[in-house]
C-alpha cells in the first residue's frame, strides 16, 4: 500500500504539498522521508520522467509531470502500476487546482497543503483490494511499467549515481541511431549509382540518339 506521498517542484526542490501521515508512520518513514529528499536535489529538467527506486522493504516511486515531482513512499509488494496510476491522477488533479501557481518565487514550504484531501481520498481508493483489481485490468494497456527505470538507493545517494544518466545514454543512443541510418542510406544510394548508374547512362545516351535523328531527320 501507499505508505507515504510528497509532491516537490523539480527546479529547486521545493516541498509544495504532502500527505499528513500519523505519529507511527512518521517515525517509521523519517529515514525514506529524508531520502526522498536527497532524491529532489537530484533532479532536474533531464531527469527520468518516471523512476522506482528500492530501498530496504520499502520503495520510492516518482512521477515528473509540468516541472513537479511526485513521489510517493509504498511497500514492496504494493504493484508498480497502480503506484504509477496513483501518482498520475494526483498529477492530473495537482496542475489541475495549482498549475498556474507553482513557478512562483514567492512560494513558501507546503504552501498547497490542503491538498493532502485529495491525496487521502485518493490513497483509500487505492487501498481497497478490489478497487486494485479493477484498476490493474484498466490500466494493462495504459502504461508498461517495464519501461519505467528501477534504480537502487544506495546507487542513487552514496555511489553518485545520476537520475539523468540513462536519459542522457538514451538520447545519444538515438543520435547515434539516427547518424547511422543516414549513413546506411547513403550508401545504399551509393551502390544503386555503381550497380546502375553506366547501365542507365548508356539506356538514355540511346534514347537521346534516337530522340535527334527523328529531331534531325
């Protein structure tokens, strides 16, 4: 289940909202709380759209949607695409009530708090084992969480692991990807011009001969 839900603006790390959990959960949460605040100084505008990073029994899930992080803190065992779908309806519902106002410089700490309504109703809904079911088959074909990136905590925080690194790799893979397509085709026109090229010369030296001499004559 969703033990834990933190929202943060991306660009400076900024806590904008948060679920207000219970005196045992914050107790029990506090180490995972402050790594996802490590996590947050991390991130940036290439960073990883969506991430899962294990860590002890637990795991941290985020979502980047219109430059704010959305993480929230479940157990292992809690499947990664309702993790991901509940993320994404706090996403939808957070630009939806603060969009407009969450670049502002003026913003203090947990400034939308009051979003944790939301973030509690929702949470229930989650919660309830059948409502897991029927979300699970609605959203086979929506999202293919074996694309998301699963990273270790102790990679990401004590090994100076980058949460842009694998984007990076993916846009020079794709840059060298597209370099080698053009240069394949290139070729391909190349041997078409050897293959075809005196042939098709000495067809049309033919044609225009014929073509003067009914010109001419």
């Amino acid at each position: 289940m969703v033990k834990s839900t933190i929202i943060a603006r991306v660009a400076d790390g900024l806590p904008l909202a948060a679920s207000m959990d219970d005196e045992q959960a914050e107790s029990m949460l506090s180490e995972y709380k402050s790594q996802a605040k490590a996590i947050f100084k991390k991130l940036n505008s290439h960073s990883e759209p969506m991430c899962s990073i294990e860590s002890g029994q637990y795991c941290l899930h985020y979502l980047l949607e219109q430059g704010v992080c959305y993480l929230c803190i479940c157990e292992k065992s809690f499947p990664r695409k309702l993790a991901f779908s509940y993320l994404d309806e706090l996403a939808k519902e957070f630009y939806m009530s603060y969009g407009s106002e969450v670049e502002k410089t003026n913003l203090r700490p947990y400034a939308f708090i009051k979003f944790d309504t939301f973030i509690q109703k929702t949470k229930r809904i989650y919660e309830d084992s059948r409502t897991q079911n029927n979300l699970s088959k609605l959203n086979e074909d929506l999202r293919d969480v074996t694309q998301i990136m699963t990273k270790n905590m102790e990679d990401l925080l004590w090994r100076g692991d980058s949460l842009d690194r694998m984007n990076t790799m993916s846009d020079r893979l794709r840059d060298q990807s597209e370099k080698y397509r053009k240069h394949t085709r290139q070729l391909n026109i190349e041997m078409m011009i050897r293959k075809y090229g005196i042939p098709a010369a000495i067809v049309l030296g033919f044609i225009l001969i014929l073509y003067l001499r009914y010109k001419l004559f």
